[in-house]
C-alpha cells in the first residue's frame, strides 16, 4: 500500500446480531504485518469500503487492549451499511484507519467515570466500559446508563449479565416505551436515569453518545448536577467522506467532526451547537 | 489609504527585474513546453470564445493574448485589446483548481476476488505541469490548497499534480472590477514562492526570478535588466490596481464578527436571493470539497474509486440518515460565507477568500460575497 489513505483487506471473523437491523462484526485485517501494527484508541473509528458501493464510518465497538481482533457495532441504514448487513463470516471488505479523537481517558484517570448512552450510540463507548473494567483501580466509580427506544432496540444485551452483575460497575438501562415485551426495568428516556445516581459532581467524568437531541438533554441536566462543562464529553456525529479533514463533509462550525472530534468537551461546541451551523 | 508611488514591484527586497520584449513571449512559453504542459489562459471553446479560461496549450498560438475583459456582479464581457496589451484581463473563469485538484479524478482501481483485491493508485499526470500567468490571488489560492492538501497525511494525488508544478505568476497591472486582493493580502503583488513572476509594460514582461529553477529558466531566455522607465511605467499601474482592489472588504477581526453575527438578519434575506447554484463554489479557486463514488464492472472483477468535486449548497452535503443539520438554504449560504472569510481561518491560518472575485463575476444573481461580509460585520457599510 503506498497511501496511508487506502483500505486494507478485512476478513469478517465473527458476526453477532445485536438486534434486528445492529449487528458486531469481528474483524482482522488479512495481512498479518498490517494487523499487527493496527491499533485504535475507544472512541475512534475505521472506514469501511464494500468495493462498488462506497465507504462509511463506523465506530470500533470492542476492548482495545484485545489485539488479535477488533469489532465494529454497525446498523444497516444505507447502501454501504446495507451491504455489509448481507455479508458472511470469511468474506473480505476493506477497512482503513483509526480516525477521530477518541475518548479522554486521560482527563478520567482517579475520576468517577459517567458513560450516558442511548440506542447505537453505546457502540463507541463499549471500548471505555471495558478499558475501565480491565484497568479498575485507576479510575474512581464506573456508571453507565444506558436505553433505548424499545427493549428491541438495546444492543450489547449479551453483556448486561456481566455488567449487572459486576460490583465494578453502577449500570441502570431503560427504554423509552414497551411495545409489548416483557420488560421489567425502568421506562423513560436516558437523560432520567440521572435521577438513579448519586453523582460527586466535580469529580465525575461524563461520556456521552446518542442521538443528538438526547446529548443535549443530558449536558443540561448535568450542568443543573453542578458537573463543570470541563468534564462532559459529547460524541458528535456528521456526514463523513474522508476521515482526514479534507473533503469538507464533517464540518461543523470550524471544526472537523472526522479529526477535532468526534468527541469534544462541551465548552468547545457550545457556541454552536443548536445553530445549524 | 495613501498609495505611496514607490509602490514596490516585488515583496522581495533583492528582486531583480529583467525585461522579454514582447515579441520574445514565444521563446518563452516555447522553452517552457519543452519540459512542461503549460496550463495557460486561452479563449474557452464552450463559450465560443466569448471568455477566457485556463487549457493546457498545444501551440503558443492557443494562448489568449490581446483581450480585455470588464467583470461585474452577474456580469463579465470580453472584447479585444486595441491597445497592444496582451494579458490586461482579470481571472479567467476557471483557475489553478480545475489542474490541481481536478474535477473528477479516479483515486485508485482495485483487481476484485472472492477473497480479496489488489489497490493501485492513480499514477498523477505524466508531464509536470506549468502553470503561465497565475494572477497573485490565484496564487495564493495555490498556497491555500497546499494547507489544506499537503498536510498530514498529505493527499497523494494532490502532491503528484502540485510537487513538480512550475509557477508563472503575474502582477495585475490592469483591475477588472469584482476582485479585491489588496484588502485579502494577497496581491496585485504576489506573496513569495512563486518561480517567476511576470508585470507587464507597454513593450516588455518584466520578469523576476523568485527560485532557483526560476532562475534557470530566465537564464536561457534573451533579457536585458528593467530600464528605470519601464520600472516606473509597472510601477504607476500596480499602484492603479491597489487602489481599485482595496475598500470592498475590511477583514478586521472578520473571523470573530462572523462567528458572533451567526444570527445576523442578512441571512435571511439571502434565503430569499441566493439560488443554491453553486456556481460560486465551481469558480472559486479555492473551495475544495470533494465526495467519492464507487463502482464496479458488471463481471466485479474491477472496482474503482472516483473523487468529484462536491458543493455545501447542495441539500445533500450534510445529510446524514436520521438528520440534516443543513437542511435550510438560509444555514448553507451561512456556512459558505462564514468558512470562507471566518471559520477558514481558525482551521488552516489563513482566509479562504484570497479575493479573486470570481464568484461576485459568475453569481447569476449577483450576490457579491464582500458587500454580504461587510453587512455581518456590522460596520454600517
């Protein structure tokens, strides 16, 4: 490859549905040099290249101290996601990457760690759940929110066993409304599961990603908590092409979603978040 | 402002001017298509001829010389010199962009298996090219794609095109209406890094060196040092043209007013004027936004890559499944205007207007991006 900005070959290793239209894929890259040199930070993301169809973003779902693979948390919304949705395990598509900065891990570090997450959106920071996991003692409190729409529509329902059951981690889930499944936890929107914890304000870190609407509630709420806009992070997301801040697609404002962000600290985007910029 | 007339001719204090008789010009351009294609400005065939735009030369006899043209809001005429003038017009309707950073360029092509593909890049041109008469604004267009293309990682097929490109640039001796370099910074004097850069008198092209392969080139070419009155002569007509490009845009904290004036009640009435053409976006030298498109053959054994230009007025741009944070036409003028003069700034360290006026000129409605600017800006103008 003479261009850091061409897909690698991908097998697919594993596919696991998440729920009727989500599903993790395992990947490796095919060649063994370029995959021993791939790493990714949580909250990065990869673009994916289905050969004739197009390329699109998508989060990196998994553990990144596991480096014998990695995954990818995809919904079938487009041509490109679409086509993926109808691959096997053992096929090849082409991947490229890291892009993005991720998650401020450093910034948490002895901290109380907030994750807020609705729908898909915990996809990016699963990775943040099971760094935390791995490295418990260098972090404060582990608190993870979580909900979606319908119980259909909770991903990484695989793992709540695990993480409901684990003292390392706080996690309350919930869904906006029952569409007849048996469901006996909360039901509300994400932002009300605040209501659940006790938060140390000043010295709690908070994740955030969903849909945008269900960001913004969240930070108000937060910032009501008394938690310093220094420490909320929200994951933005726009149309993407590149990756690499050149195509123009991402843009918000000056910034790039593919490259200052997707995640940024609230104080960065306050300005313009809401303007339709 | 005061216009000294010791205007200086060269933002290098050791230039050296050297005069080509005009009538020597097809030595020049001669030697020049021995090692390069020279991208130069000709009369456009889709217009029939009724505008100048930017074409690789086949012969000197392409090049448009002896034309004048007039540019204003929605308006440019072209028409003969009856002066003895050669290049007296404005920028040509397309610019360095369209060689540059072209169109539509087919990245890379992949040989498709059941359980793989092979990538290869597209190999760049395969003469280095030379671009003849780059206006100082168009230049700097060229220095405002480098920040965005050349930057890690750098664009490969930027870097083949622009790398071995050799530059010919030129100070406008003759204002053409819409464009305002001098309030941009950005000329009639060109900013430093260009190979060669070319005034034009009554008799000769006063050449200055501005690199070593510049200077090779002048070397092999018949010149004989500027005289005092030909230098004087550049001089009075450079200092002519700051004068007509100065006063249209204040760029004072700019980036900082359009950011506060994001509400500002001119967007609005721009919802109601702007058509969402994108012509603007076509001319300007410097807007550079591209999508992608893959395809495949029918047997998928051959896949490829195509970058095209793309445009943030068109409804698309920002469309995301579930959401279009730029769904009004009122929010993409904004955000045209607002990167452009502003935001620009913040992201690469420079404005991405360099003042060229092509967008004023080709705006069918007439839009003109300073007057709007200056209104946002609140200065009262």
């Amino acid at each position: 490859m003479t261009s850091p900005l061409l897909p690698y070959e991908a097998v697919i290793k594993d596919i696991r549905q998440e729920t009727y239209d989500t599903a993790t894929y395992t990947f490796a890259f095919k060649d063994p040099a370029a995959h021993a040199e791939y790493s990714f930070r949580p909250g990065q993301f990869n673009m994916l290249t289905i050969l004739g169809v197009g390329e699109a973003a998508v989060s990196l779902s998994s553990d990144s101290g596991r480096r014998d693979c990695f995954q990818h948390t995809v919904r079938a919304v487009g041509s490109v996601t679409g086509s993926l949705a109808r691959r096997k395990v053992g096929d090849v598509v082409g991947l490229r990457g890291p892009y993005g900065r991720g998650w401020p891990l450093e910034a948490a570090g002895d901290r109380d760690v907030l994750i807020v997450a609705g729908g898909i959106g915990l996809a990016p920071l699963r990775p943040v759940i099971e760094h935390v996991l791995r490295s418990r003692s260098a972090y404060g409190r582990l608190l993870l929110l979580y909900g979606a729409r319908t119980p259909r529509d909770l991903c990484f329902t695989g793992d709540f066993e695990r993480w409901h059951q684990g003292k390392d981690l706080e996690f309350h889930v919930t869904v906006d409304r029952i569409d007849g499944q048996p469901w006996e936890q909360n039901v509300g929107v994400v932002p009300l599961l605040l209501d659940k914890v006790k938060l140390s304000p000043v010295n709690t870190v908070a994740l955030i990603c969903g849909p945008e609407v269900m960001m913004k509630f969240t930070v108000i709420d937060l910032a009501k908590r008394g938690v310093p806009g220094d420490n909320i992070f929200v994951s933005m997301e726009r149309n993407m092409k590149c990756a690499v801040a050149q195509c123009g697609h991402c843009f918000f404002g000056p910034k790039f979603v593919c490259k200052d962000g997707s995640v940024f600290s609230y104080p960065e985007i306050e300005q313009l978040w809401g303007k339709g910029v | 402002m005061a216009v000294s007339d010791r205007v200086v001719l060269s933002k290098d204090p050791n230039a050296k001017f050297l005069a080509l008789p005009k009538e020597d010009l097809r030595r020049f351009i001669e030697l020049l298509m021995v090692d390069y294609d020279v991208i130069a400005p000709t009369l456009s065939d889709q217009v029939k001829g009724q505008a100048i735009t930017f074409t690789k030369l086949r012969t000197f006899a392409d090049l448009a010389v002896g034309f004048v043209d007039s540019q204003r809001p929605g308006n440019y005429r072209l028409q003969a010199a009856d002066d003895g003038s050669y290049f007296q017009y404005g920028n040509p309707e397309t610019s360095l962009k369209w060689f540059l950073h072209p169109p539509r360029l087919v990245m890379w092509t992949a040989d498709v298996a059941a359980d793989g593909f092979k990538i290869e890049e597209e190999p760049g041109p395969e003469r280095p090219l030379a671009f003849f008469r780059t206006t100082a604004c168009d230049w700097q267009a060229a220095y405002v794609l480098d920040l965005i293309f050349m930057r890690d990682p750098v664009d490969p097929h930027y870097r083949k095109r622009r790398e071995s490109a050799l530059f010919v640039t030129c100070t406008c001796t003759r204002a053409t209406g819409t464009c305002f370099c001098h309030d941009m910074g950005t000329g009639p004097v060109p900013n430093p890094g260009y190979d060669i850069n070319m005034t034009e008198t009554g008799d000769s092209f006063l050449l200055e060196a501005g690199t070593d392969k510049g200077r090779a080139i002048l070397a092999r070419l018949p010149l004989q040092p500027a005289t005092p009155e030909q230098l004087a002569e550049a001089q009075s007509a450079v200092a002519d043209v700051v004068e007509r490009t100065s006063g249209r845009l204040n760029t004072e904290d700019l980036p900082e007013r359009l950011m506060k004036g994001l509400e500002h009640p001119q967007w609005d009435v721009m919802k109601d004027w702007c058509l969402g053409c994108a012509n603007c976006t076509l001319v300007c030298p410097t807007c550079f936004c591209y999508t992608t498109n893959d395809r495949i053959s029918l047997d998928l054994k051959k896949a490829e890559r195509e970058r095209t230009w793309d445009f943030c007025f068109s409804w698309t741009f920002a469309a995301m499944h579930g959401a279009n944070p730029r769904g009004e036409l009122r929010q993409r003028y904004r955000h045209w205007l607002s990167h452009k003069l502003g935001f620009w700034v913040e992201q690469y360290g420079a404005f991405g207007c360099v003042g060229c006026g092509r967008c004023i000129t080709w705006c069918p409605v007439e839009i003109d991006i300073a007057a709007i600017a200056s209104i946002v800006r609140g200065d009262g103008k």
